[in-house]
C-alpha cells in the first residue's frame, strides 16, 4: 500500500464491461510528507473520494480484490482508503 492525493477525475465515454460504474481518480503518490514519490497514475475509486484527499492505495494484483463487479477487471490501482489522520 501507499499514499497519494487525488489531483482529478477521468471521464471515459467507452470503458472496459468489467468497469461500469466504476469511478476513476487521477491520484500523484506522496510520501508521508506529501513530497511527490512518483509519476500521476489512474486509480479505480472504491471510497467516493474529492480532489484534495490524501489516500491509500494498492497496485497489481491486489487492485482488483475490492472491485466485486468483476474479477476481471483491468484495474491496475485501487483507492482502498481515505486517510483522516497520520501521525510519523
């Protein structure tokens, strides 16, 4: 698991069947003091997330346990959690 903040949202007129309804997030990965810790990626939305939240997030194979619909799914990353509070 790591952290990112969720910078957007993707409108996809035409997606994957295994993705219907899902919602997509832009989210950079931080560190836990929010420094950038990689490169913008997409992430399926599992919690109702806004631009601004500091999340957790999976990748890879785990990506795809919290999305029911589908177990097929081509989900790559998957917001798990929205963080309310962090002490280092």
């Amino acid at each position: 698991m790591f952290l990112g903040v969720v910078r957007g949202s993707v409108v996809a007129t035409q997606k994957d069947p295994g993705l219907e309804g899902a919602a997509l997030r832009i989210v950079l990965p931080v560190n836990h003091d929010r420094s950038q810790a990689g490169p913008l990626l997409v992430a399926v939305d599992n919690m109702g997330t806004r631009e601004g939240d500091l999340v957790y997030l999976v990748k890879g194979k785990e990506a795809c346990i919290p999305w029911t619909r589908s177990s097929l799914a081509p989900i790559d990353a998957a917001i798990v959690g929205l963080v309310e509070g962090m002490s280092v």
